[in-house]
C-alpha cells in the first residue's frame, strides 16, 4: 500500500461541486476508498490470500488484455 501523500485540488471561480468531483476521483485512483473500506471490518488470514490472489489475476488479465491490443 502506497503511502499517505498530499492530494491538493484547486477551486476555480467557486465551483465547488467540481472541486469535490475532483477531488473524490483523486482518491479513489489513489485507493484511499478501497483501503478504509478493507480496514472496516476484520479479514481473515484465508480471506486476505484468496482476495490477493484475485486481484493478481485481475491485474494479469488486463495486462495481456493491452499487450493483445498493442500487438495489432
């Protein structure tokens, strides 16, 4: 997990609501969301391995996914 860093946002001409659409996509590419929704509630040791694993293949698939598309 990638450590806390500065998000900073800028609001122009008082627009707020586009300040907080920016901000909140900020976060949740930084995994922010997905962290505190993990920290929520315990995980057991079986849980947390099958969840890795998941998420490694995920990651593999949608890697071969784009080296299919580049190849073309």
């Amino acid at each position: 997990m990638s450590n806390l860093k500065d998000i900073q946002v800028k609001v122009y001409d008082n627009d707020l609501e586009k300040a907080m659409r920016i901000l909140k996509k900020k976060i949740q590419n930084d995994g922010l969301f997905k962290r505190l929704k993990l920290k929520k509630a315990y995980e057991k040791p079986s849980e947390h391995k099958r969840r890795k694993q998941r998420e490694a293949l995920r990651r593999q698939r949608i890697a071969a996914s784009r080296d299919r598309y580049r190849k073309r």
